[in-house]
C-alpha cells in the first residue's frame, strides 16, 4: 500500500526521470550548473529546470544554488545524489550488458596510474586486457597520488595503479610489489664508483628534488629519520628532466623510487644507480579502488588479469 501511494504521490508532483538525476548528479560534482551543463553538453537553463522537476518530483529541496559561489548540496541532496549515482551506473551496466550478449564484457573502464610508474606498467596491462576483452574501450589517467586518490572517491577513475605511501583510508588495494629509494648520479659524479651511499653523504650535495606527491614527501622522509637536512638545489615536476639534470652534473643527485630499466639521459648520457644504506623503507605498488565501490565487471576483469601478470595470490 505504501509503495503504491507513493507512486501517486509522484505522479501528482511530476515524473521522476533518469536525465534529471544525471543533471542533478553531475551539477553535484562539478558543484556549479554551468559546470554540469559544460560536461552533459546542455544549456545551463536545461539543467537548472532538470533540477527543479526532480526537486519538485521528489518534494525536497536538493541544493542550493547561489550564482556567485555555485551550489551546495543540502543533507537530502547528499543522500539522493548517493543514490542517484549508483541507480545511473546500474542502468549504465543493463545496457553494457546486452551489447556484450551477455557473454562478452563491454563498456568503459578508466585507469588511473601514478605518473612515474606508467611507462613501466601500463603498456603491458593495456595491451593484455585489449586482448582479452575487445569490445571494452579502455582509457588511461595518469597524475600525481593525490589527484588519483580523488579520482577514485569521485568515480573519475575505476582503479588504480599507485604507491601506497598514506592518504589511502578510504582505498582498498592489493600489492604488486616493493619498490625502496635509491640515489642517482652522473658519471662524473665523485660518488658515482662508490659502492654504496649514506644519507649523511648526500646531505650536502645539492639535490635535484622530483617534487612531485608522494615522491617529495618519501624523500625528505628519509632524510629527517636520519637527522639531515638535505641540500635542495632545485625542483623538477618531470621525471625524465631530474634524471637529465643530473646526468649532466658532476656534483648534483637525485633520490628516486622507480627505475627504468633505460640507464640513459634523453641525451644519452649515462646515469649511475646506487643504492643507500641504511636501506630506505620500502614503498608498495599497489592495484588500488575506492573502498566503498562497486566494481563493475570489467574493473574486476583488469584486477584478475592484474593477478595473474604479477603472479599476486
């Protein structure tokens, strides 16, 4: 009786439809009408008036809107927009499902990956999974570990391939394995034919810092556990340009994590790889998920085969 009167209920207020929870949704996440109209590709009145139907639909007030600071969600916009999301991707899934027969996966899937481990990882796993599941369009982010951890709270990305070095609460993962910082040098360098390095010895040499989360905060890490204050001489957002500039430098060095299995500069020169003792905490390479999604297939599918290609049990 009560789901029935219910219906009445939103019959007589006005139908409920699922464009005007994507409107609604997306304005929720862009936090601004125009921002949602920008996505969805509709005029911003479109949306506004979407809005509107579904609040007077539903009978509750879901946001407030004010033109110069865009729109907050009131606490029955937050539940609806929760909800809103997963009924949209559930409807999303019913239509993957039938173009895939029901025996084939299709559909989009985003991964994310932190940006220096890309190179070395996702041209394998992409190439494996595009293999196995044709009909899947696979696209790829790659970023800095807090815009990953972002994406996937937001539902930007699906998954994630990341070094687990905190803000990971809220993430679920499993390890592909153990990656630990080492020192770089040029061959010049008067370090360069030692066997190993101290912390204490590279402290006052002047660092190229790749400053970039969660690589800065793992490197001044190990400095300030050993009680030494390294020497900053410059920073670099770009991977491949720390490792030029000390590759050209007969004094400068670099503490990096990943290591490509190229020991050039872009200018082929040669970069010497040593490793520090004590040795530095190890860092986990993680396949990584919001804690609180629901994976669809495919996203399960590239954790599968992730497995198998890093022999993870």
């Amino acid at each position: 009786m009560w789901e029935a009167e219910a219906l009445l209920v939103s019959d007589a207020r006005g139908e409920l439809t699922l464009r005007q929870l994507a409107h609604f949704l997306a304005a929720a996440e862009e936090g601004t009408i125009v921002g949602a109209a920008r996505r969805l590709k509709f005029s911003p009145s479109a949306v506004s008036a979407s809005i509107t139907e579904l609040e007077r639909a539903l009978g509750a007030e879901l946001c407030i809107r004010r033109r110069a600071q865009g729109l907050s969600l009131t606490p029955t916009g937050r539940l609806v927009a929760a909800r809103a999301r997963r009924l949209l991707r559930e409807v999303a899934e019913l239509g993957y499902a039938v173009r895939g027969d029901g025996t084939a996966l299709a559909g989009p899937l985003v991964v994310g990956c932190f940006v220096t481990l890309a190179a070395n990882h996702l041209p394998r796993i992409l190439g494996e999974f595009e293999q196995l599941h044709p009909r899947v369009t696979v696209d790829f982010v790659v970023g800095a570990q807090d815009e990953l951890v972002r994406d996937l709270g937001s539902g930007a990305i699906d998954v994630a391939i990341m070094y687990d070095i905190g803000d990971m609460e809220r993430i679920d993962s499993f390890t592909l394995h153990d990656a630990r910082g080492y020192a770089l040098f040029g061959a010049g360098h008067p370090l360069a034919d030692a066997e190993m390095v101290t912390l204490e010895e590279l402290a006052p040499m002047p660092l190229v810092l790749y400053d970039q989360t969660p690589s800065t905060r793992y490197a001044m890490a190990m400095f300030e556990a050993r009680g030494v204050t390294p020497n900053v001489r410059h920073r670099t957002h770009a991977f491949e340009l720390t490792r030029s500039v000390v590759a050209r430098s007969d004094t400068a060095y670099a503490v990096l994590v990943q290591r490509p299995a190229n020991k050039l500069s872009y200018e082929g020169l040669p970069i010497i790889e040593k490793e520090i003792t004590p040795a530095p905490p190890a860092v986990p390479v993680v396949f990584a998920w919001a804690r609180d999604a629901e994976l669809s297939s495919r996203a399960l599918a590239m954790a599968d085969l992730v497995r198998k290609l890093y022999d993870v049990t």
